[in-house]
C-alpha cells in the first residue's frame, strides 16, 4: 500500500475521475463546444471505517465529486469503485442492490425529505422501497432510529415544515441510516443550520460513525469542521485534489498555499510557532472553470506564484506519513527536499 493510501482496507476508489458539463446546448461562434471542467483527474482512496473529509471553496467540484462517489454521475473518465466493483459497469438491479451500502446525506435535509411525507414513511420509505420488513418491522427500525438521532417518536408523525432545520438534519441521518449502509457521503451536513445547532449535528454524526463501524466522506466549505470529524483530509481547487493527508498534519502544518488560506480563514489565534509561515486568507475570485488558468490551477490567486507555476502543472509530492501536496513551492519545510512522485495524481 502507498504510503498516502488510505490505512485500512478501501471501500471507496475514485481513480483518475473527471466530470465535464458541456455549456449550454449550443455552438460558440468559433464552433467549438465548451465544458465546464468540474472535476479533473481526482483520485482518492477511503478506507473502510475511515472519515474523509473534503474540503474547498464553492464551486472547487467537491458537490460534484460526491455525486459521482453515491453513483447519481457518471464520471466522463476515470472510475469509481466500491469494494473493487467499478460503478460505472453495473446498472439496474445489481447498482441498486449495492446502493443500499452508501447514502448521500445532503446540505439541505428538505432535498431528502417530501414535504407531504410525515416523518415516519419519509425514514421508512428506502425500506419500502427495497421491500424490506413488514409495516409493523418498518415501524419499529423507524422508532429505533429517531431515538438513535435524538429525536422523540412522536416526531413520526409530524411533516418537515413543523420541524427545525437541525431536527430534519437529524430526519436526513435516520433517513441515510435506515439501509444500515457502509458508506454515507455528507455534502454540507451543517452549513445550513445555526451555529448553535451545528455542533450538535456534528457530535451525532461522529457519535453514529462510531457506533455503526461507518465509513464516511463529508464535504464542506469549512476547514473547521471538516478537521472535527475527519481523520483525513482532500483539499480541492477548481476541480483539482491540491493536499491530501491526515487531518492534524493538514491543519496544522498545511504544504500547499490555498490550503494555508484555508486554514487562516479559521476564527482563532494560530499556533504558537507557526505565525511565519502562515498566509493572508486567500485573495480574488475563483477562475471560471470553463477557462481554467495554465499550469498551476491556484496561482492566479497564489502569494508565492512564480513563472513555472504558469507552464506546469504541479504534481501530487509526497512529504511523508501520508501527506501530499501539487505545488511547485510548498509551505511545508520538509517539502524542500522532497521528491516528486512523478506519476502519483491523488493517493
Ligand atoms: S504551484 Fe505555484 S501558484 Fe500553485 S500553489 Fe504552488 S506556488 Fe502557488
């Protein structure tokens, strides 16, 4: 195994990955279709039992990427696996037969949740729907489940809208749980709530991953509360994985520019120490990802750009206990005498 592999057994590959939407449904003037470039040759290994968390402003592809992780997009290359089974060879009854070991849990529970729907069918509707258990059986794992995200039982019987965003987060984990999955994929599990509710949230999610044996990959915009839960950490850019590498090493000693921009938008004081090699938050907008800029995809926004960031485009380096980083003139110290892996393009 790598040495920036996941450490346990994978339960989840994206191998080389790339998603590409074309742009609107006609020819530019120059006749040439455009794409938008959302994701670009990502791969990432997640071990079973392992938290994951992905990390970058919106619109750096990482909503996208877990799409393609749950198998609701085919990537336009690469592959996602599951246990070895590559997503993109299977359809029908096999995909939903294997759907059952991975839940998408999303940003705004009101996606997951029909509004008509009282909270009980909503929870018990993916067993419904793979025909398991009786009524009463569906009705019991349903009790069983709200008590295990906190919520009282009555709440079966009540629709969404008489709920709190953070009390239907907790409808959407019962709901993502009810299948007894492997794997459940968390896009912005807290963004939507009140700070006040989001630490909550967050504590349950780590309380049922500990308790389940689940492999998680959470995303968020918020370095914060992805180091919480996480046990690593993918850092993307403009649809590109930047840093990879466990969650304290990431946020404490972050190689990669954006990444330490990252970091510094962080509401609190930096370590003692580590003031010199920190940078300001990160400046300018996102590029668009139709056009994206030559060579390094960040250095348009980059404090330590250089003219080789321009014409090359940097390579995952690996820097040790499983960190890596794609850039020509890493923050890290050890990353000095590092050596390029050359054909290494994500762990
Ligand atoms: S490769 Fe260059 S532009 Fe890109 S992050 Fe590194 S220093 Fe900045």
């Amino acid at each position: 195994m790598s040495a920036v592999s996941a450490p346990t057994p994978p339960l989840l590959e994206a191998r080389h990955v790339s998603k590409e939407y074309p742009v609107g449904a006609g020819l530019t003037l120059r006749r040439r279709r455009e794409v938008v470039h959302a994701v670009t040759d990502v791969s990432i290994t997640v071990g079973a039992g392992e938290v994951f968390g992905l990390v970058g402003e919106s619109g750096c592809g990482k909503s996208t990427l877990s799409r393609l992780m749950v198998a609701l997009e085919r990537p336009s290359s690469g592959e996602v696996r599951i246990d070895g089974i590559n997503l993109s060879e299977i359809g029908g009854r096999r995909l939903r037969a294997l759907r059952r070991d991975f839940q998408l849990m999303f940003q705004d529970p009101d996606a997951s949740l029909d509004p008509r729907m009282r909270v009980g069918a909503s929870v018990a509707e993916p067993l419904a729907a793979q025909r398991i258990g009786t009524r009463r059986e569906r009705a019991a794992t349903v009790a069983r489940l709200l008590d295990e995200v906190g919520l009282s039982r009555d709440v079966a019987e009540r629709f969404p809208h008489e709920l709190s965003g953070g009390q239907r987060q907790r409808v959407g984990l019962a709901r993502a749980l009810s299948l007894q999955p492997r794997l459940i994929v968390a896009d912005e599990p807290v963004s939507a709530l009140d700070v006040s509710v989001q630490a909550q949230v967050i504590n349950l999610l780590r309380e049922t991953q500990v308790q389940h044996g689940l492999t998680y990959v959470v995303i968020s915009h918020d370095l914060a509360v992805i180091h919480y839960l996480a046990d690593r950490i993918g850092v993307m850019y403009l649809g590109v994985l930047v840093e990879v590498g466990p969650a304290d090493r990431i946020y404490a000693a972050p190689a990669h520019p954006y990444t330490a921009g990252l970091v510094e938008t962080i509401p609190r004081p930096a370590p003692a120490g580590q003031r010199g090699r920190r940078q300001a938050a990160i400046r300018g907008e996102l590029p668009s990802p139709v056009n994206p800029p030559s060579g390094c995809r960040f250095r348009t926004r980059c404090p330590s750009a250089q003219d080789r960031c321009a014409v090359e485009v940097p390579q995952l380096r690996e820097f040790g206990a499983g960190h890596t980083a794609a850039c020509h003139f890493p923050l890290y110290p050890a990353a000095a005498g590092a050596a390029p892996s050359g054909s290494l393009s994500g762990v």
